[in-house]
C-alpha cells in the first residue's frame, strides 16, 4: 500500500510534553466501527470492558539508554551522543549515532560528565568497533556485565522520543513519568506507552469488576522512533524486537478465550508480540524469540479482540496498525476527530480503545 495513505496534517500543539496528572485521568477516545466515536477517560476503562475480559501489559523497562559525550581523536574532540538498543555482549552495544558522520571505526568515546577534559568518576569509555547505514555503530565499552549496567545506569539519560525531546530537555521526573509502574524486565529504548495511564487504583477497580491481567516482555526497540522512508509498505523493513510470552500467560489467555473472554492488548507492543505467538488457529502459543512483524491492512488478526493504544505519528508503521485493526477510514476519522476535540498525541499524550473492524 502507498505509504502516503496513512499521512495527515497534526499541529504542534496537539504533542504532549508531560503526562497527565493522575496517570489514569487522560482521556480516552473509544473507537467502534460503525459506532459513533465517545469521549472518555481511561480511569471509565473498568465500565467498558466486561467481566472474563483480560488486559495484556507489556512488563519491559526502560533503560537510560542515551549517552552524551565527546569522540576524541588525538587532540580534537567533538560531541556526539548515541543511544544503545542492542546488546551485543558483556561490554558491547549496538546502537544509533549523533552525528554518526563524526564517527569512524577505532574512535575513542568518552560519556559522561569532565571538568577540564578529565574523565569524572561518572565518566565511561568505549571504542567504536563498527560503522553501519542510518547511524548504527557497534560500541565496546572499557567496562563489562553488571559494572558496565551500573555506569549506563549512573550517567545515561531516559530515550525520550525525538518529538518531545526537541521541544524541551529531559528532566528527573522522565525517570517516574517515562516509565510504567509494573515495569520490571529491563531492555528497552522506548515505553510501552499505552501503559503509561495505569494506576495502582484502576488495576484494583479493574479486578473488581472481574477483568483479569497477563504480562509478556517485549523489549521496545529504536525501530519505534524511526519513520517510514519508502513510499510503499512492501519496500518497509522492521527492526527485530525480542519478545517472550511463558507457557503460563498463553494458557491463561486461551481459557480465558474459550470461556467468553476478549483479549485487550494494553499497547500496540502487547499487540505486535500476541499476534507473533498465535497459531493459525488463534490459540497463543509460548513465544522466546525474536519479531519484525509489521502490521497492515489486509492482515487478519487472531489474538487480539481489543486494542488501547496512544495516538500515533503520521505516516508511522502505528498508524497502519491500528488502521488494520479498525479499519483505514475509521482511523482517519478517529483521528480528525481528536485532533479537533484537543486530544493529546504521542508519548506522553492520551489514549484510545479501539474495537475491530467488522469484516465479512
């Protein structure tokens, strides 16, 4: 499909820079098919779901995964930045370059903070092994395993995406607020950010009212900031994200379809990794491995009945996402209409519960 299908004019001033306040107080803008469009909050998610429902939340964790400092090639010193996405061994990280053109294999890299260019206690230092396409370079760090961890910890900063992080610096609330609150199995770059609006309070009144919870880990990767170049979906390639899905959750989630129940993926990462771990047959199978399933219209979903998600870039692989789910035109709509109704998009921004297109 043209890639231009999926473009659509956004303003400014619809881009959220901070998360609303409670988490669960954001709105959410309910999509069904056919249905007319309403205008709700996340924290009314317990009334429109059913009992025997279940949420599927992605549990990853984002790591403070971009690092500032200086390339130093004998006397001259330049400041670059990268941000780590794949680890590639005890001291080595693939990651994405800025300005990768500053970089050659065999430059020194120093992060963190100097003071009369000595490298502080804070400091960390690695050498550039490899030079890739798009800024990707393949960094070996002087410090390894957990001690390597615990400086990337100590100096690095939260990934924020690049439409909110050119518009204001990261701060140390990003630390609370880029993060969900069940986040536990570290790897990602980006949040999941559909779970970014729970609360401890609605995960209580969603038990309540008898709607279950799974967690699967699937570590967001750089692909989530990248946009789509080609001008066909078929010329689009996807970056590989590692995903897991236990023997456990999978057979929950089965029971819980056999007896009635609907699968709500909490995030279009939650969704993307389901959809990896389904047989033909819409049963979810235990997944470790792997995925780059890219989502279009035309494609036939098996396990996943409901979807909430925030609001998407133009042109964005997201976007086609979520128009395979409910449909290109109702998206479209959907979209003027929150963008006319003062809806805030990406990140930080509000949320939707989308329903699927009805198909014959």
């Amino acid at each position: 499909m043209r890639v231009d299908l999926f473009d659509f004019e956004l303003p400014e001033t619809s881009i959220a820079l901070r998360p609303a306040n409670p988490r669960d107080a954001a709105r959410l803008l309910v999509v069904k098919p056919g249905v007319a469009l309403d205008d709700r909050h996340v924290s009314d998610l317990p009334d429109l779901l059913r009992p025997g429902d279940v949420l599927v939340v992605n549990d990853t964790k984002v790591i403070p995964a971009e690092l500032r400092g200086e390339r130093i090639r004998g006397e001259h010193v330049t400041p670059v930045s990268v941000t780590l996405y794949e680890r590639s061994g005890p001291a080595r990280w693939r990651a994405f370059a800025r300005p990768a053109r500053r970089l050659s294999p065999g430059d020194r890299l120093r992060f963190g903070a100097t003071v009369d260019n000595a490298c502080l206690a804070a400091g960390l230092d690695a050498t550039v092994e490899e030079k890739g396409e798009g800024g990707d370079v393949l960094i070996r760090f002087d410090l390894s395993g957990p001690v390597l961890d615990e400086a990337v910890h100590a100096i690095g900063h939260m990934p924020l995406p690049p439409y909110i992080a050119a518009k204001r610096g990261e701060d140390a609330s990003d630390r609370a607020d880029y993060q969900t609150i069940y986040a536990r199995e570290e790897g990602a770059v980006a949040a999941p950010t559909a779970g970014l609006h729970f609360t401890d309070g609605l995960f209580e009144r969603l038990s309540a009212a008898g709607i279950g919870l799974q967690r699967v880990t699937l570590h967001v990767g750089p692909g989530t900031f990248l946009p789509v170049k080609a001008e066909d979906t078929a010329d689009h390639r996807m970056h590989a994200e590692w995903g897991t899905v236990s023997a456990d959750v999978a057979d929950a989630l089965n029971r819980a379809r056999a007896a009635g129940g609907r699968i709500v993926a909490v995030g279009t990462t939650s969704l993307r990794l389901l959809e990896s771990a389904a047989t033909d047959d819409g049963l979810v199978a235990p997944f470790s491995d792997e995925t780059s399933i890219f989502i279009t219209p035309g494609y036939r979903f098996k396990a996943v009945d409901i979807l909430m998600t925030n609001f998407h870039l133009p042109r964005s692989t997201l976007f086609m996402l979520v128009s395979a789910f409910s449909g290109r035109e109702t998206m479209v709509a959907a979209y003027r209409h929150a963008i006319d109704s003062g809806y805030r998009f990406y990140s930080y921004g509000d949320a939707s519960l989308l329903f699927p297109e009805i198909r014959p």
